[in-house]
C-alpha cells in the first residue's frame, strides 16, 4: 500500500501497523492530528483507501500472521492481536477472506508476511 500523502494519516498508519491494540479510538487519533473527528475519518478513509476500523483491523490480522508464522496457535495470535475473544477473530477472519483460519492453516498454505520491506 503506497504511503499516505498527508504525515498525520501517515503517522496514524505506522502507529497502527507497530501495534494495533494500543491505538485510541477515533477521537484519540483526531486529536492527536489536530482535527475533528469527522474530519480525521474523511481523511484517513481518503489518503488510504479504506475506513480506520477496517485498517486497523487489516493491521491486527497481520498481527495473527506473524504469531502463527512464529509457531504461535490462533487462540494466542488472537489475544495477541486484540480480539476480544476467539469468536471475535473468528468471525472476523471469515467475514475478511471468506475461509476461517483452521481452513487456511489446514490447507496447507504457507504464511509469508511482507511489511516493511521484511519477509517472513
């Protein structure tokens, strides 16, 4: 994903990518950009091409990759990555990529997490 333009959305992008669960809400973030919160949604929706919850919960799922990709199990990449439970992430993951994670993992796919020009 190209980088955002504006460096407020571009910050709110690296504090969600470095860790997801400790981000504040909307407000939090409008704030700390210096504009209302309507605003700040418009904008982050604008400069990156989708909504702040479905950003940050892209940025959790890549959380859940890298705990598995490390040999975690999903319950703990779940915890991990904020979910309020193991239903959470697993309605989460179905309604994201249409398979759930046991389905994923079962088939025999290889997990390569691509971020910050690092592979694993």
């Amino acid at each position: 994903m190209p980088e955002p333009l504006d460096p407020r959305i571009a910050d709110t992008v690296h504090l969600l990518l470095d860790d997801p669960t400790a981000i504040p809400g909307a407000t939090g973030l409008a704030v700390r950009a210096g504009w209302s919160r309507s605003h700040f949604l418009r904008r982050f929706s604008r400069e990156t091409g989708t909504s702040l919850r479905g950003y940050r919960l892209w940025a959790r799922m890549v959380v859940v990759a890298r705990v598995i990709a490390d040999g975690g199990d999903l319950t703990r990449a779940a915890a991990d990555a904020g979910f309020a439970s193991p239903s959470h992430f697993s309605d989460t993951f179905l309604r994201m990529f249409g398979l759930t994670a046991s389905e994923l993992l079962g088939s025999g796919a290889e997990l390569i997490i691509v971020a910050d020009g690092v592979t694993r």
